[in-house]
C-alpha cells in the first residue's frame, strides 16, 4: 500500500485538522464528536442543511459545507457512517431556529443512524426532516444497501438546496424540493481499478489489467457486470443509456449533466467522457443546459467515472446558478 498518510487510525482525524487550517475563513471543525460546520453558524432564521457519511469520498461532504450549500457534515471513519452522536451535535451547533434537513445517502449504516438522530432532535424540540438519496440504476441491492445507492445525484442535491435555504425555503419548502431532485435524477459508474481503504491495508477487490467493472458502487461494491476493458466512447455509451432509459428521460428535457472523476482519474479523461456524454445527449434530444466535470464524489484512489442526469425546471436552474462559496465548489462570489 503506498499512501501519503501517517498511520492509518489517524486518516481523517488529520485530514480534518488539514481542512480546518486551509478553509478556515469558510469552516469550523469540532472534534468528538466529529463534525464540519459553517464558520458564521448558526444563521438565525434559516433552516440547517446537514449531511454526511463515511470519509474517502471527498471532497463530498465536509467540502461542500459553506455558503449556499451544507450548513455542517458529518465524517465518519472511511467508508464507515458516522454516528448518530455527531449527527445530533452538529445541528445543534447550526440550528438557527428554522429546523434541520438532513440529505442521507441510501446506505443502511447512514439511514439508520440519521433516522436515530432526527428522533433525539425532535425530543429535543428541534424539528427536523430527512430525504434519502437513491440515483444508482446500476443494482437495486448492494452489498451496503437496501434498494438502490446514493451517489452522483448527492452534490447536485446538496447545491441546488443549500441555495435554497440560503434564499429562506421553509423545512417543508426543502423537503419537498430535495424529493423533487432526487425523484428526476439517475447516476451510474464504472471502475479501471479498485481503491485501498487505509486500515485494510489492501485493494477492496481485484481487477485484471484489461478488465474494468461497470455499475460500481463508491465504496467498491461490484456492479453489473465485469467485462474486458473498452474504448471510453463505448463505456459511456453503456452507462449514458442506463441513465436516460431509466427514469425515463425524454428528447426535450433540460438537464444537467455531470461527469464525474472517482479519485484517481485525471481531468482529461473526464473531458473526454463528458464529450462522448454529451454528443448521447444530443441524439436522445436532451438539453443540456448546465454541467459539471470534475472529481466531487470519490473512491479514495479508484480510476473511474460516474455519469449524472438530472432533469431540470426552472427552479432547479436559478438555484443551481445562485453563489455557492465552499471548500470544494465555488461560484458568484
């Protein structure tokens, strides 16, 4: 295992410490338990977006958390869900009075102990509600999971209603919203090669050099089907028409699309998936009116891509284009 790390039990701890001085204009980091919160919380008035999961998916979530987007995330261990602890802790640094959403991806650990929390809140007297992120078309169970996994969809999720909170929705208002994203969003993705979680010392599972896994989950749970390796037009062909058929998207829609990189794959080959991605987009009559490229929610070190629709109303674009200031995604200010 060759790392840029100290010792493995202290991985996110010192990551966290790494966070906090690079961002601290933007971010606060409370230790035991752990959690990111914004630096001017709590904004009295406005309902508290929180999310969270197991590390090593960065920059989602503890990136993401700043202005028009997460008011506090919540890190577990990598791959591991954080507890409910830390969940109940960070709303309570960030509850400016106006309620709690939590955005909880669909992955058993999260579920439950998001669901533990919400229900030590409201005893608590702090309103809260939850939407759970299930976009995977790739399996309809996992390994991690009951139903299908939340990936690509999250980051669209957390801009588009962390712009909206900031505009002064309602906890109903955003829940409603948050539903109405994930209900017209689809993701799928593929790996060249598996990653290595810091305190198992070895790869998650084996790929032989010319074969790649197409439907992988983020925490490298297999997918579809493994198969010889292709050109890059043929692997997003694969995972473009998975997408499109699913919800089913129509020649008209407006969408956005977001190509993105799963920790080790360099820009130019997003582009050149994003490319292919978009010429699909075309010949099914889709509008892509607004996209995104990039590495946001990663595998640690995996090489591979993962593909994001998700249709769009007017509403999603103004909020989508509203100034986001975070760690891992800024724009408008």
């Amino acid at each position: 295992m060759k790392k840029l790390i100290n010792h493995p039990e202290r991985v996110v701890r010192e990551a966290l410490e790494g966070l906090a001085a690079a961002h601290g204009d933007l971010v606060r980091v409370h230790f035991d338990p752990d959690y990111v919160y914004r630096a001017d919380a709590p904004v009295q008035g406005k309902v508290a977006v929180i999310s969270g999961g197991g590390s090593g998916h960065e920059p989602m979530h503890t990136g993401f958390v700043g202005q028009g987007m997460l008011d506090a995330a919540c890190p577990g261990q990598v791959f591991t869900s954080p507890t409910p602890d830390q969940m109940v802790e960070a709303a309570k640094q960030v509850h400016g009075g106006a309620g709690v959403l939590f955005i909880v991806k669909n992955y058993s650990g999260d579920v439950m102990n998001f669901e533990m929390a919400a229900e030590l809140l409201e005893a608590e007297g702090i309103r809260t509600a939850s939407v759970i992120i299930d976009d995977d078309v790739a399996v309809e169970n996992s390994l991690y999971t009951q139903g299908r996994r939340g990936v690509g969809l999250t980051v669209l999720a957390e801009k588009i209603v962390g712009a909206a909170a900031e505009e002064g929705y309602d906890l109903e208002q955003l829940k409603a919203l948050l539903e109405r994203v994930n209900a017209n969003g689809r993701s799928m993705g593929m790996a060249l090669t598996s990653c290595t979680v810091p305190h198992v010392g070895k790869p998650t599972f084996e790929l032989a050099e010319d074969e790649m896994e197409i439907g992988i989950g983020i925490h490298g749970e297999p997918g579809r089907q493994r198969m010889k390796l292709k050109p890059a037009d043929e692997v997003i062909t694969m995972l473009f028409e998975s997408v499109v058929k699913d919800l089913p998207f129509q020649a008209g829609d407006r969408c956005l699309l977001f190509v993105n990189g799963m920790g080790g794959t360099p820009e130019i080959e997003l582009y050149i998936a994003y490319r292919k991605a978009k010429a699909l987009a075309d010949e099914y009559g889709l509008q892509v009116v607004r996209s995104l490229v990039g590495s946001y929610i990663t595998s640690l070190e995996m090489q591979g891509v993962s593909l994001t629709l998700l249709r769009l109303d007017d509403e999603m674009i103004r909020l989508w284009d509203r100034p986001v200031k975070t760690p891992g995604l800024r724009w408008g200010v």
